[in-house]
C-alpha cells in the first residue's frame, strides 16, 4: 500500500505550522487529593509539518489520546495540565518529522460549593490547559504549559448605582441624611464570565481550585445553585457592596496574583479576561489584559 | 439513469412524517411600507414521503427555496411568512407524492429605536415563521402559518426585591419613614429572551413591529444600545420599578393580547415564552404557556 | 419576609403550562454492571402554576436537584432516566400546587469501542432522557419516560452513486464486464447523526448501549476514534456498499426495532430521526417519523 | 452626576490592553459596482485604558457603531474592512485617553453562483474584517487592517482512496487493467471550512470575491445549493480527481496566493487555516499557516 502521506507534497512545498485534530472529545480521569474527578475534556492536539512531507500520520495522535487519556480511566492522571504535557512530549516521539507540538484542552468541572455549608451543590466552572513541547536543535525537548479556569459569577454597575443615586436624591430628598450615605443603590447587575490563564514551566503544578477562588474574590458576587430567599437578598447585598467594572475584575484580579501566588517565578504569564453580559444591553462588555508576574510585583505608579 | 430516489424501499416500507433540507441559508428581501429589509434567513422546508418511495426528491427543494427566496432580491415580499407559504404551497405542487409540506424560518431583525430620538440605533431581534400545507383527500391544499419574534431585554426580581428591602430596613432603620415607601430596592436583573408566536389561518398578516412591542411592554424594561449616563440610570430605574418574575413577564404579555390584536379569530393560537439568564445563579429560569385568543378574551375568575 | 410567590398575581390570572429551570449543569454518576459512568447532565425541570399564585418556588428545584444528583457522587443510581423519574416525583411532592411535573435530560456518554479489539478507543455518543410526572385527580402521580440516544456516523448516497457508475461505464467502457457488477463506486459520504427515542412506562429499563448498537447499524457504517490506514480503507468500503439517503437510515433503524427490542411492549413509543451534513451542500438533510412499537410490529403492505 | 469611569482605580493601577463591546449585531450595507448587499454583522470594538483611570467610556463605542454603521442603510459604504478602519479610527478620536483600537467584524455574505449558469442560487460565505489603529507618540494614527473570508467546500482524502484501490485490486483483479489506471475510487469526503486572511496596510482593498474564488479553488470541490442529478455526479467526480488533505488545501491555497495575488505588497500577511469534519471520524482535522507574501514569492527549495 502506498504510503501516500511521506510523498512530497505536489504544489506548495510549505513548511505548516500545524497540522491536527480538533473537537476531539475524551473521559479524563484525575486523583485529587480527596476524590476522584471524571472531566469530559476537548482536545485539540497538533504537529508541525516539514516542506518536504504531503501529509501528517493524523492516526498517531488519536492513539497517542487513548493511551494517554482512555487509560486514566484505570490509572487516574495529577491534573489536566500533566496530561497535556504527557500528550505533547509523546507526540514529537512519534512524528519524528515534527519539531514543535500542541495540545489545548477544556473541560467542564464541578465543585461542591454554597452559600453555606448546608446548601452545598455542584457549580460548574471550566478548565483550561495547554501544553506546547519543541524539539530543541540538539535534540532535546523543552515544554511549557497554561493552567487556568473560567468562573460565571456576578457584577453590579458602579456607575449606574451613583447615577441612580442622584436620581433617587432628587425624588427622595430624604436620602441626603447622613444614615444613608452607606445604602446600596439599585443598578444593574449580570451574569460574567472570568478567565484566569498561567503560563508556566512545565513541572509546575497549580491547584485549580485556588485560581477560580482568585477569579471568583474579583466578580461582584459569586452564584450559586441554591439560594433560599434570604440567601438571595445576601448575594444581591453583596453584590451591589462590591460594585465592577469589568475593567475592576481584570484589575483586581492581576492585583491579588501575587498574593495568593506567592511561590510562582517572576517569569509566569499571567492573563486574564472577563465579559459580562450586560442585562441594560443586548451585547456583552469585555476587558483583557497580560502581564508577567514580576511586572505584577514591581511598586505600582502614584 | 436510474431514478433510485423513485425506487420501493429495501425494508422498512414505513411513510415517513418529514423528509427535508435544514440549515439552509438564505437572504431575502421584504418591501416594508417605509422602507426594505434584507432578511438572512435559516429555513428548514420537507415534506412527507409515501411508503412506497425509496426518496425524496430534495433538489426540488432547493430549487423552490431559489425560486421563491433569490428572487425577492429585486421582487420583494410582504413578509418572511407569507415566503414561507408560498414555498410550503409550492412544495406540495412539486412532490405530487406528498400530503403536508412543513417551513420553518428564523431570521435577524434590526429595528430602529433608542431611549430618544436623538439616540436610535439599530437593535436586534428575531424574527420566527412557519407555514404548513396539507393535501386535503379532495385534492385542495389548506394552509396554516405561524408568526413572531423573540425579543431581548431586562428582568428585575420582584421577590429579591422585597428580601433586600426587609435586610435593609433592619441596618436603616430611617428607611420606615412613609416617604420611602416607594423607594425602588435593589434586587437582581438580567438578560431576559422572550417569545410570542401566533398561530393562524394562511391569509391573515400581523405587523410584526406590533408583536415586538407586546413583548417589550411585558419585559421590566427593553434595553438599548446606546444609553449616555442619565439615559442608564433611567433605564435600571424603570427595570426596579416594574419588577418581573418570568411568570409575570408570560402573564402580562398573554394579557395584552386581546387588547393589542384586537382583530384577530379567537382561533388563533398564541405560544408565549421567556428565559432569564438569571445573574444570581449559572443556570437559567423559564416558563411558558399556549392557549387561544378565545380562551385569552373570556372573563377570568376571581 | 414577604412571600412574593404566594401572592395572586397582579394582571393575567392564567395557570402557566410550565416554570422552572434550564440549562442546569451536574455531575450524575451512573452504576453500570462493570463500572461507574460520570455524566455531566445537562437539565430542565419544571412544573405547572396554578392561576391564583403569583411565582413557583424554583429554589426547591435546585434542591431537588442536589438531594437526587449531587449524591450520585456516593450512591450512584442506575440510569439517568431513573434519576429523571426521581425528580419528576419530587417536583409534584415539593410543589403541592403543581399537577405536572416535567424533567428533560441530555448527557454526554463515552464507550470503549473500535474498529478491532486493540484499536479501542472512548467514542462519544449523547444520551436523551425525560420523565413527566401528572399528579391524577384521585392523588395519584402517574409517571412515563423517554430513554434514549444520538450516535453520529457516516452516510455514503445512493443516488450519487448510481450517476457516478453511469458517467464511468462512458469514460471506461471496460466496467461494464459482470465482474464489475458488484464494484463499489464513489459517491459522496459525510457526518450524520442519529436519533433513537422510547416513549415507556416508568418502571421499564432500556440498556443505552443497546439502541446506540441499533443506530449505528441503520447508517452506512458507524466512525472510530482510531483508525490505521488499512481500517480506514475498511471502513470506507463498508459505507459505500451500505450506501443510504437519511430516508433509509430512518426506515432501517425502524424496521429494526421488533426485532431489537422483542421485550417492549406494542404500546411503547418509538421516535427516529437523522440528520447528515451533507459533503455536497452545505445544508443537511433531514427525516424523522414517529410510531408505536404496535405499528411497526404490523405485517407492513405490498 | 459623578462620572465614576474618570475616577482612579482603587486597586490594580494597571494600564489595561483592552476595554470593550462584544456580540453588538449590526446591519451595514455596502455598496458593490452592480448592486447593495445588506450584512449583518457582528462586531468587536475596543481600546486599551490607561493606569490613572477607572473606566473605559464605552457608550461611546456604541455611538461610534450608530454613526459608522446604521448610517450605511442610506449612505453604503465600500465594504466591511472599510468600516472597521473608520471605527478604529474614530476610537481614537473619542478616547482622547487611549492609544490603541481594535475593531473585529464577522458578517454572513451571499453569492449568487451554481454549477450552471441556470443552476445559480445564493451560496453563504463568511468574511472577516479587523482593524487596528494605534496613536503614534508623535499623535498620528497610523491603521493596519486584515481582510479574508470562510468558504465551506468538500475535500475527498487521498489517502483513503489508495487504500480503497488496493483493497479492491485484491477483490477485482481486473482493476489491474491499464484503462483503470485514471479511474477514480471510493474515498471518505466531507464538509470542509477554509480560511484566508490578509494583513494589509490601511488603504489596500481586495475584492472580496476574489479571495473566495481562491479558497474554493484549493478545495476537492465546491459545493453548491442546487444540484440535479447528473450535477451531484460531476461534483462527486470532481471532488475525486482532486483530493486533498488538510495540508494539500493550505499549501494549494498559499501557492496560488502569487499568481492571484499580484498587486499585493511582499510585506502583506497571509493567514490560511482549513476544517475538513470527517465523515469516518466524530472529530475534525485542521491545518493553518501563516507567511508574508514575500517569503510565498521566493523560490522554494528543491
């Protein structure tokens, strides 16, 4: 049978950048320090092709996702991220022709959260991993990796609550006396996403939970699956005493990094993007920004 | 050539409820009284096949949605649902072994409106049609059609409200003073989808401006594209003062009805429908109903 | 507190057909004979209103949820349409004012499976469940279900196929030697995806694994994760000697079931519908019909 | 009125790259040398934020939309890109405080077009627009802007149909036959997307049919809405006598780029990125690459 892939390419000897799968979906298991979680994960895993190579053997990486993640099943995986990593480093093993691999992964995860500890329920929040390996020109491989989550949560308008309290003064002249100077004002409020990403060596390890508590502190307010009445009032409170921007989310969530992160090298990418899909409109706001760790760490400006 | 569309069927010698082509995509043209809209609309059009037919001829399909659709671009049409008749009705010409031919369409609206006048903009929304022609046993072809639209706005909670007030009434005494009675709380408010469909005979036509309105006036609020300082104080203020459960928004659009469309059968079937994309929770609230505009227009119980 | 729910509603005094909630994310584990399958379910659950209340307690739906997923994680239960028939009879005890109760369910499911014994890989599939609970006028609750499944496979077309053998026999004479008579000739194949849904009783069980192995046996050959180059050759050979229009997939998949599901009883519900995204357009094509299980038991006409 | 959004932050004195609206639909019409076509479009506009201050003014990104955009509906425009560049633009102008704008544009477009002259119908493309406009510290605006467009087409593997021949050599020795030698065999094929970007300095514009006549150039075949028959034949045919891999659609893509692209400079960037959605696979394959034109001009090695 003829190996119709290693033939030289007719048109175009292009060296690709990539070449591989995408919407590829797998069980994965992980062993948490007290449970196990099962994540349905999508893949995407890709190679690099050389000018000289019609095609990509595209079979290998399929078999290289059922070893590395159909086995879990039995033989649980650390995290998402070392799978990636596994998946990248054995991906340059069996496309010898390929100098640089890639794997991006996201999955739905679950945990076990309330308001209080008696209306604890499953929320979900998404898990985001990548893993990108080069063969190096003497030979060896170096990897790097992304580790990071999305939480849904809340935010409240700090400019429509004082643009409501204006109004409100004028038809409640009332308001003006100094006991109410603290009373949270009506403005509009949303569902938003957050998006925490670190871009790391590949040996570090970073407990996932602890960047959707980093990315759930910058929103308004979380959300949760059981809320009894006055458990809503306590959210909307909260909410509205803790009023954003998305432009605060990213901001207060970069400026408690180096806080909560403290044993993560000046080095590390830090990214993170949030969009709240504004209940006044019919679009979404959205804010981004990407720094390193030490940029982070450095004195801020007057 | 064989006409293996035309053929007896292997096994399963079944008629079939619906064979057709979905997803196809489509612009056509409305002549409005003031102005013409291009509509991209997806239709999904089939008809039923006989138990004694291998296939459908689905190019003929394609070839009506060409005829009817591709020609609006310079003859335009009154309207999405009166194209959809025409193609369920010529459905049923061209597959003389059918007796029902199904349309379905969903296409982007844009309308101009704004807080003022001075702040129009275009604003979105969806417009939803169907027709259904069935062969009668005496050869005639009755119609029936479908026509509405989904329309996106604001909901406040009516029942956060009152928790929200009651918690801050304990923490601001002052707030008992009568002239706070009115005093709108916070509460949380969302993004909220909502749909009216009616149900009717072939001939009868319904602005569908008019069914954007209905829903809109049983919203908390709409919402706007463009809305300065003042105009989204305005906005949250008149969400807080009209607060919403979805029960209230499917209530009080159903009963607007008799009132808004007065010239409509008590035959006519009205499909009301909402979604809150709740901002307190990850999940979303729904809640929806059908009845006749007979059943809508007698006096109900106390 | 005020009870906001509890009061009578403002205008529109309807009973609503359904409230509740949609778009519920949950982890459900499931105990099958050899193993422990997660799910990550995606839920609605609602119930009727009646006129004279203003709001349904939908916290007491996430609650339910809670009580009958979340504890899957330790007790698993024995099926998704189970846990669906658990909450259904939950809705009706929780909201005493409610008479029906409606419970809808999709979930992604992995099996191990492939083209040879060690060439097995996950495949995902979708599972389909719902349960309706009515609350009788003698107290009662009555409960049905509907178990199900989507597979997506690979649909070669028959009628492409026949015009492609015509057009050859011109070019190359040579094919219209008898030993060419079986030869399969190209056409054109692509995704389909396919559904299978029972309308039961609620105490019957349905192994899923069962109506996904009658759905891909309706199409023109199932798809594998892992695939050498040799398989791939297999399974291309295998589709276009069993090529099928979507009419076929559906009748095929129907005539399969007396003999499949010899255990159902004639009453049972039987709901088939198949979409392929056409390789050749870029609109799929449809077909879908609904039975009982009496029906097609029924010696089908000439 | 406070104006919050001029206030400085309270914590994460960090300038931020990006502030903005997302999913704000639109429709704009453009107008080409032999008729308007009407898109409805989905933008992205934002601009970065400096460290002093709270919050990006982004109702003016919406009144900058009304003004560029729903004025087209009287006034069209030259094409999408040409748009974007004038909001890019215009954001700088009304953020006095910023120093970068980005400005992302999708729109559903149609061609009418067909397998013959009387077969024409209106096929569905996607085209891409961005725009980028950065405030030099001298205070001029300088504008970098990318055009392209998706096609979904139909690729036949090539791989696959080796395969199939030597299988089928086996059974049908007298495929040996040298009249066979050109016969095409089975294979899988499918539906497959393909992008083409340009970046472009400012003023270039590309007619944007040009760019779809090369993307579907690099595919087995186009595909098209009405086909009867004998046209699926030919399509089918065609599609087989040039197969394509993933690869093969990106470098047959980039290496007609030269000869269609003549008049574009050798600093153009040139993105091609391609989907093909298996029909023996549940998941998709992709390729991408992106060069300059000039690197594409150079003759390739040996």
């Amino acid at each position: 049978m003829r190996d119709v892939h290693a033939e030289a390419p007719a048109h175009g000897r292009l060296r690709l950048r990539s070449v591989g799968l995408s919407g590829i979906r797998k069980p994965l298991v992980v062993q948490r320090p007290d449970r196990q979680n099962t994540l349905a994960v999508t893949f995407r895993v890709a190679v690099d092709l050389p000018s000289d190579r019609k095609g990509s053997d595209l079979s290998r990486n399929a078999e290289i996702l059922a070893e590395v993640v159909d086995t879990t099943v039995t033989r649980p995986v650390d995290s998402l991220e070392s799978a990636c990593s596994s998946i990248a480093r054995e991906l340059l093993v069996r496309h010898a022709y390929a100098t640089e691999a890639y794997v991006e992964a996201s999955a739905e995860y679950f945990l076990r959260k309330g308001i209080s500890e008696e209306k604890r329920s499953y929320e979900d929040y998404t898990l985001l991993a990548e893993a990108r390996a080069v063969r190096e020109p003497d030979g060896h491989v170096t990897l790097r990796r992304s580790v990071g989550a999305e939480a849904v949560g809340m935010t409240a308008c700090p400019c429509a609550m004082e643009t409501c309290r204006a109004k409100l003064l004028q038809e409640y002249p009332g308001l003006a006396d100094p006991q109410f100077e603290t009373l949270p004002m009506i403005s509009h409020n949303q569902r938003n996403r957050t998006r925490l990403v670190f871009e790391l060596e590949d040996a570090v390890e970073i407990e996932v939970d602890r960047v959707i508590a980093a990315i759930e502190a910058s929103q308004s307010s979380p959300t949760y699956a059981i809320l009894k009445r006055g458990d809503e009032g306590q959210v909307v409170l909260d909410a509205h005493r803790h009023p954003k921007f998305v432009e605060d989310v990213v901001r207060d969530l970069l400026a408690s990094i180096p806080d909560r992160f403290p044993e993560l090298a000046d080095a590390t990418g830090v990214r993170a993007s949030t969009v709240s899909e504004e209940s006044i409109h019919k679009y979404n706001v959205d804010a981004a920004h990407r720094l390193t760790l030490g940029e982070l760490r450095r004195p801020l400006g007057p």
